[in-house]
C-alpha cells in the first residue's frame, strides 16, 4: 500500500468523523474545543474499562463459579 492511498484514506477517515459531529461547521477555536472534549472523554472511558472492568469480571466469574457448584476458595487444598 503506498503511501498516497494511506493518506488519502486517513483524510477520508477524518472527514467522515467532521460529517457525523457535523464539526466542520464549527469555528476553528470552537472546533478545537470540541476535540479535546471528544478526546477527553474518550481517554476517560478507555481508562475506566481498563481499570474497572477486569475487577467487574472477576467478582462476575466467582459469583457464578459459587451458584454453579464450584468450590469456594478456603476448601480448596494445595497439593504439591
């Protein structure tokens, strides 16, 4: 892929992005204001995953893991 159809499906990309927001009608200050709200928000939404929905899933598997019959943690034994 060279790099002329890169760019110009990047640009595509992004021009799409500016149709759906419908920021292309936006001043530039406005616009740049309205990214970095965007991009905020979307920073703050993949940290929050991150870091909070492996523990939902965890607390998930040994609430299920208990109703389905598995054994609770503490009669487990450790046999070497």
């Amino acid at each position: 892929m060279d790099i002329k159809r890169v760019k110009d499906s990047i640009y595509w990309l992004y021009y799409q992005y500016l149709l759906i927001t419908c920021s292309y009608v936006l001043e530039p200050w406005e616009r740049s204001m309205f990214h970095t709200i965007t991009v905020t928000v979307f920073a703050m939404v993949v940290y929050t995953a991150y870091v909070f929905v492996p523990i939902h899933v965890r607390l998930a598997f040994e609430f299920f893991s208990q109703i389905f019959g598995g054994q609770p943690e503490s009669t487990v034994s450790i046999v070497n």
